[in-house]
C-alpha cells in the first residue's frame, strides 16, 4: 500500500473489498488507506460496495 501511495498508482481508481465481518481487519486496512490517502473501503456486501463505487453513496441503516 504504501508503495502504491508513493508512485500515485491508484489516484483515479476505487476499490471496494468485500470483507467477512468475523475476521476483524475492517479497521486496520480503512485505516492504512486513510493515512495514505487511498481511496479503499470495506464492505461486507456486494450491493453495498457497488453503491459505493457507483454512485458514492452507502445504504442507511434500517
């Protein structure tokens, strides 16, 4: 991640990762790719994470 950060690999893309919430990494790799400024986001859905790459958006809680 960080190399990818340093040469500007991924400034124009998104990346949704679909993350099983029992193995407890959501924090850890949100975290890293704030801090370098990448733009990767967990989810534990399908549909949520093609909302997001779509249209930038996240369902509500119901």
């Amino acid at each position: 991640m960080i190399t990818t950060q340093e040469n500007d690999w991924l400034s124009s893309l998104k990346i949704a990762m679909i993350i099983k919430s029992e193995l407890n990494v959501h924090n850890i790799i949100e975290g890293l790719a704030e801090n370098l400024s990448l733009t990767i986001k967990n989810f534990e859905t399908c549909s949520d994470a093609m909302l997001w790459l779509l249209f930038d958006k996240v369902r509500e809680e119901r």
